[in-house]
C-alpha cells in the first residue's frame, strides 16, 4: 500500500494541474465584448455567454476604431467627423478625456503591449500616432507610413504590422523603440492583416479579387494568391470581396468575403478551400477570434455583419468546418470590436 502512494499523489497532483489549467483557460475567455456602429455614432456592449445588446452608447459621428485598456477602466473610441480619440470610463461609460488627431479615415486602434499607450494608424497624417493612457494626449508619433489603416501586433509581439493606401504596402514598426523598421511596397492595395504563428508569412486581402495574398514578411515578396471561386449566381466581378482575415490555427485562416456575404475556412499549407459559411452572414466585414476559445479541437470567431448590422458568434472544427452559434442585433453596419478582459484573465 506505501509503495502506491506516491503514484497516487503524483495521479492527483497532475489532475489538479489539469483542472487549474482549465480553468484558467476559461477565465480567460471574455464575456463582454464592445462593437462600433460605425453610420448610427454609437457603440454596443454585447454580453458574449447570452448573445445580446446589454446597451447601446452614443459616441459622436462615424466612430471607427476601438480599444479596452487592459484593467479594464477605460475604453477608447476614434470618433473620427470629431477628428478625435474619446475615452470612456468603464462600466458608466462617462467621458473622461480627448485628445485631437486631425483628419481621420477608418484609423485602426490598438493596445500596445505594455498596455501604456494606444497605436492609431492615422490615414491622413502617415503617422501611427501614440497616446498616453493615464494622461489620454498624444505622447509620439511613428513616421513612414504612407496612408495607415489596419495596425496590428504580430504573434511574436515585438513588432506591430500597418497596411499602408498611398504608396501600397505594408510597414513594420517597433512600437517599444518607436520607429519605422521596414516598408515594404506591394503592388496591391492590402485592406487586413493575419499572420502565420512564426510570423514569417503575412495575409492579407484586397479589392476585385476572389482570394487573400501571402507575404513574405522579410523580403516582401508577396508568394501567393489564395484564390476562390465565388458562389453560383453571385460572380461577376466586382470591387468589394475578401476584407477581414484571420489565422484561427496553425494552418488555417478565416476569411471574410463582405461584397459575397460568405465566410471561408482556408487550409494556407494546401491551400484547399475546407468549408464555407453562408447562414446568417451578410456582408462580413471584420472577423476577430475570441480570446481563449481555441482548445479542444474548436475555436470561436466574432463576425461583424454590416450588412443586417448584427454580430454573430461562428464555431470551427478542428477539421476547418465552420457553424453560426447565432447572430445578435446591434448598431447600424458594426466593424471594429474591442474585448473586455474577464476579471481571471
């Protein structure tokens, strides 16, 4: 019998461990998650566990891009007719400062990692513009951007990631050092941004085009073309089609088609097409994976519908099939959203 128990201290032992890391995992994962109405000047709490509007909350005119500061106190929104980064404070959402950009145009807005300061990719500027959380003012000013609208850390997170509209490209930036590092030109107009897990592979879709591009993320070159046949009665060329992308796994990407109204699940080593979702979705525009969700072979992605203006929670298999969980009514045409921390996250 002695003999036995070390055995079953050590079977115990791993299976508190186990359940301590489950439930940290799911700790992590948000239950509220905020969504900018982009054409009604408001922005819509959602509550995630039972898919509905808590509330709607008015910001001002043509609001874009979105952020939670990691203590979960304040929430900075681009209110860009007001030429402005507001900031809320959290739960009441009460004004609490502003800070001046100048002219805006669909800037993205981000964390830094340090959770100090907020990145805005300033269109009209060329500048990805850095402000100061506690003081909420301009603090520095990343140049060379040429155009900035998508800013996004890279999985490695040293490095954010900017698709640039004048001169077409994408910029690398060291938030950290606060200073351009590369720029490199491509010879379309990129409007997203995923990578692979190494973050030696960029992605990345772009107008009047059925597919998503990959770039090499150190030579620039852009290596392939991931590209799709659009659906029965619904292919004839046009503008608008692959918008939002992202790497769900290690191999596969989410891509939203907005002007098709499809979703597709995208195997980038095969480059095989592994499922497409058309139930519920109209005009995707902005696909973000919920934090945590990724174990036990399924993840869990938010879709912004601009079109019906609804969000819509989507689950994918470990075999790339993807399934809506629901839609839920918010704003008129959602895109940019922004995840509140659980408190055990």
């Amino acid at each position: 019998m002695n003999a036995q128990k070390p055995k079953i201290v050590m079977l115990v032992s791993a299976l508190l461990v186990g359940l301590a890391v489950e439930s940290r995992s799911a700790d992590s994962i948000p239950h509220e998650v905020f969504v900018v109405n982009t054409q009604d000047g408001s922005v819509s709490l959602v509550d995630l566990d039972a898919m509905k509007e808590v509330k709607r909350f008015p910001v001002g005119p043509r609001p874009y891009g979105i952020a939670v500061t990691k203590d979960r106190q304040t929430v900075a929104v681009g209110v860009e007719d007001e030429e402005k980064v507001k900031f809320f404070s959290l739960p009441d959402f009460k004004l609490k400062g502003e800070t001046h950009i100048g002219k805006m145009f669909n800037d993205h807005i981000i964390l830094t990692q340090d959770g100090r300061h907020i990145l805005v990719a300033n269109f009209y500027s060329d500048d990805v513009v850095g402000i100061d959380l506690q003081s909420m003012k301009e603090a520095f000013r990343i140049e060379g951007c040429s155009a900035p609208h998508v800013v996004k850390y890279g999985p490695l997170k040293k490095y954010a990631y900017v698709t640039c509209k004048k001169i077409t490209g994408i910029a690398i930036i060291d938030p950290e050092a606060r200073k351009l590092v590369k720029f490199h030109q491509v010879n379309v107009n990129p409007r997203s941004l995923t990578f692979s897990p190494d973050e030696s592979k960029v992605y990345f879709g772009s107008f009047w085009v059925n597919g998503f591009f990959e770039m090499d993320a150190n030579t620039g070159q852009v290596t392939r073309l991931f590209a799709f046949d659009p659906p029965q009665g619904n292919a004839a060329p046009q503008e608008v089609t692959y918008h939002g992308v992202e790497a769900v796994t290690d191999h596969i990407v989410l891509a939203a088609n907005e002007g098709r109204s499809h979703v597709d699940a995208v195997d980038v080593r095969t480059g095989k097409l592994l499922d497409r979702l058309t139930n519920e979705v109209s005009k995707p525009c902005c696909v973000e994976m919920v934090p945590g969700t990724n174990r036990d072979g399924t993840v869990r992605v938010l879709v912004s519908n601009i079109g019906e203006g609804t969000l819509q929670l989507v689950e994918m298999s470990n075999e790339g099939k993807l399934k809506s969980l629901g839609t839920v009514q918010v704003g008129k045409a959602p895109k940019r959203v922004a995840f509140v921390a659980s408190a055990g996250g």
